[in-house]
C-alpha cells in the first residue's frame, strides 16, 4: 500500500477460497421503481463488510465472493468477466501493510496475483494491462519523499512491468481512456492527462484536490470528485466543468455504468454535518446529468464501487 493515502483503508487478511456465496439483498424502497431509474443491466462490485460483493443495479441482489476478505478498489475489465482489486497479504515493516494487484474471474475463480506493490487498477481496454498506483521504492515508505507515489502499467501475466511518470510527487488512480491512447489521473493539485506510454502530461483541473477520476464509456467526458462532498463532471474537448451533486452529505467515488447512462457512487443519508470516518456510507446511483440521485442499499459501510458490464 502506498502509506500516506488514508482512503485506501481497506486491507485484505486472507484469500483462501473462491466459491461464489449468494446473500441476503440489500435493496430499499420500491423494486420497479429502483429498476426504472437504475436500470437493470450489468453487476456492481463493491467492497462491503470487509469483502468483495456483487451488486444488481436496483440493489435486488447481494453476492459475496468468498476469499477476498479485505479487498479494495474494485475495478471490471471491459469485457465484464474480470474484477482486479486491491489487497494487502504480505507483511510489512512500514507503518501500514503494503497492497499488491490481484485479478478474479466474475464467477470467483481463477484468483491470482498480478504485481506487488501497488493499487487503484485500471484496466486497458483490450484488457492485456493494468495501470496502477505504486510506490517507486518498493518498501511502502521512504522518509526523503513526502509521497512516492507513481503511476505504472503491467500485462496480466505480472510479467512485464513499466513506470509511467518520474515526478517524485503523488500521482495516482490512473484511468485509461476508452480508446487506449491516454491515462487521466489524480495528483495533490488537481487531474492531469498523459499518453498511455506516460508521455505528453497535460493538466486538467487545479486548485482543488480532484479525485477518482474515470472517462466515460463513449470517451467524451470523465467524472470526478473533489476529495469528499461533490461529484463534477468534465468535457474532455471543451474542458467545462459541471457539478451534479447538491446535497450536504459526502458524495465520492463515482463510475460509469456501461452504457453512460447512469454514475454510481458512495453517498449517505445521514442527517449529522459531520460523522468524522463514521460516515454510514452506501450505493447511490443517479443519472449522467445528475438528476434523480437515489439509495440502492438498505445497510451502511460500502466502499467504492465499480459497475461492470456484465449480469
């Protein structure tokens, strides 16, 4: 793990199976209503209860992927039939443990280990890479870099490894573009762009800390955050900015549904102005413009998700 990024909290203590377990659902509300503002297609991944789960869109259904106790960061490969996630097994003697890549199949098999030392996947399109954050020293830690964080992609075999950007400051949860030329990714000073070989840095936003960056399904726009209470969306010609959420609670870590339409997101309904990181966090799902936000779970303590093209 890259010690010094507080909302990569999420650790992993074992990975010992891959049976997939159905459990009890978590929606709320009205079902046909859900499912008409959702709509229906494709599976949620999200960490809940210290795990991976599956989540249907109308928060009919909750699985639970045995094995992934601890996993964080859940992202789906385009084709929806894996997950790579985040996860921390090996001990380490920096003040947190350190996490390492591991992808899944959607049915919880064929769990493996990608590369070691790094977090926050995103899958290339053709799938044969992840790019990632990690940390250049390879310990966790170094006390003469406040935040050595980089960015670096690998193929899925592990094999081939290869460090994308040399600044010696925080750059990370990359996302790639849907045509696989460009990586757009967050920093301590707002979002930057790069070619997919880690060349051409071009800013994006500054002077917020802008975060969670991901483009959308047709390459036309890419949704953010703005570290904890809003959710903004930019055009990637014009280079707008527009805000979709309004509310007075934390709303972060949004993603695309596959076909655009919809942004998922973790939210709260709590009333308290501030809950610290007690936050009861949940699913929310809304449309692209940011109309018709809404609860797709009952229970309280969900992670970010990522929404797959797949059911």
């Amino acid at each position: 793990m890259i010690p010094s990024r507080p909302r990569l909290a999420a650790r992993i203590s074992a990975l010992l199976g891959v049976a997939l377990i159905a459990v009890t659902a978590s929606g709320c509300g009205d079902s046909a209503q859900r499912a008409a503002e959702s709509g229906t297609a494709g599976l949620i991944a999200v960490t809940y209860d210290g795990a991976l789960y599956l989540l249907k869109p109308d928060g009919s259904r909750l699985e639970r992927i045995s094995g992934t106790d601890g996993a964080s960061e859940p992202v789906w490969s385009n084709d929806g039939a894996w997950i790579a996630f985040s996860s921390a097994r090996r001990p380490s003697s920096a003040e947190s443990p350190i996490d390492d890549l591991y992808v899944i199949r959607r049915d919880g098999s064929a769990l493996r280990l990608v590369t070691q030392n790094a977090d926050s996947p995103s899958w290339s399109p053709d799938g044969r890479e992840l790019a990632f954050s990690g940390d250049p020293y390879g310990s966790g830690a170094d006390e003469t870099v406040s935040n050595p964080t980089e960015l670096f992609r690998v193929d899925i075999a592990g094999r081939r490894r290869t460090r994308m950007t040399v600044n010696g400051e925080y750059e990370g949860h990359p996302d790639w573009s849907p045509d696989g030329d460009q990586v757009v990714f967050e920093t301590d000073d707002g979002l930057f762009l790069m070619n997919a070989e880690g060349g051409n840095r071009q800013r994006l936003t500054r002077g917020l800390r802008h975060s969670n960056p991901e483009w959308s399904p047709d390459g036309n726009e890419i949704v953010f955050d703005d570290g904890y209470f809003d959710i903004f969306v930019l055009d990637v010609e014009t280079e707008t900015i527009r805000k979709l959420t309004h509310r007075r609670q934390p709303e972060f870590a949004p993603a695309w549904s596959p076909d655009g339409r919809h942004i998922v997101f973790r939210s709260t309904s709590a009333d308290c102005e501030y809950c610290g990181s007690d936050w009861p966090m949940q699913v929310w799902v809304m449309n692209s413009d940011g109309s018709q936000a809404h609860r797709i779970t009952r229970r309280q303590g969900y992670g970010a998700p990522s929404w797959g093209a797949t059911d």
